[in-house]
C-alpha cells in the first residue's frame, strides 16, 4: 500500500496526505475488527493517544475501549499531524477522526455548516479500499476484513463471548457461523 506504482501523477500528489489515513483504516479493520460504521463515527473524544486507546461505538454498536500498538498509535498521530492546524480534527471535540480528503486543492475538507473537518464518507473509504486491491491485484472487502479479524481472534483462542464484548456487538449469536466455520475447519 505504500507503493506510489500505477498511480497517475494527479493521485501520487495526494497520496503523501493520505496514505497514513488509508493504512490506519486498513489496521482498524483487520487487526482491531472494526466495522466501517464504527470508523465512521470515531470523534476526537473516542481517540486516546496518551492512553493508546480509541473508545468506538454509539448506537449502532456498544461502546468499548480497544488498545491498539505503539505502531498504530505512531502512524495514528503521524496522520493527525499532516493535516493543516487549520483544518484539523480539535482535541476533545466532537470533531471526526477521519477526515475527507479533496485531491483539487490538495487538502483535507472542512464542513462549514457544522463548523467542523468533512468526515469521511462510507463510500470514501468502500472505494478507498477497492482501488487498493485493485492496485494490489487482491479482491478485499471491509467484510473480509472484519471476518479475518474474527477468525484470528478464534484462531488465537478467544472466546466467542470475549469476542462480542471486543466488537461490541449486542449478541453472541452473530458470531455462530465462525465458530461453526471454525471448528470444521479444526476437524479437517
């Protein structure tokens, strides 16, 4: 993902503003099993840095506080960092995370009726991901992402229950097909 390869001179301009942005999706999504709508809704109350933790959630989900890497937290605030003071999501604010990037000027947006940073979009970030595999030569869904988290977290012994209260899902249940997957796959 790092690669600047097939990407048109236009893109590459912008990519230097973007690409820990992009990364951190990625790592939120696997390594961490966030769903795009939990990503969505990441304010700058939900984001720690001196604590290294991001608390996602609301309605859609239950709120949970998850530790993530020193490496994560260091490409975390790498990106916060590139985006202009004018611009940037404020600490302890109700201020998006992620913020929307316009590749014609350059720069990351501000919503002026809410008088905050654009927040980035679903579809920003399905298509962020699209042209990535397709760069990659790889097919990957933010789903994809989410299941491989779930397997590895079965993989690494966690329990079904334990699972839930990480993603913060409201039941156990939804997880039945992976456990079910998984253990079929511990009979092979």
């Amino acid at each position: 993902m790092r690669s600047y390869n097939g990407l048109t001179d236009y893109q590459a301009s912008g990519r230097k503003f973007i690409l820990e942005r992009n990364l951190l999706l990625i790592h939120f999504m696997l390594d961490y099993g966030l769903a795009i709508q939990d990503i969505l809704t990441l304010s700058m109350h939900d984001v720690h840095f001196g604590t290294n933790t991001i608390t996602p959630g609301g309605l859609h989900a239950h709120k949970r506080s998850i530790t993530f890497s020193k490496e994560h937290v260091k490409l975390a605030l790498s990106y916060y960092n590139k985006i202009p003071n004018l611009v940037r999501p404020r600490q302890q604010t109700g201020d998006p995370f992620f913020v929307a990037f316009d590749f014609g000027p350059q720069t990351f947006r501000w919503d002026y009726e809410n008088d905050q940073p654009a927040a980035l979009t679903r579809i920003a970030v399905q298509r962020m991901l699209q042209k990535e595999a397709k760069r990659a030569e790889i097919h990957v869904t933010p789903t994809m992402l989410r299941n491989r988290f779930i397997l590895n977290a079965l993989q690494n012994s966690m329990k079904p229950i334990e699972i839930k209260a990480y993603l913060g899902l409201k039941s156990v249940e939804a997880l039945h097909r992976y456990v079910q997957f998984w253990n079929e796959q511990l009979e092979k």
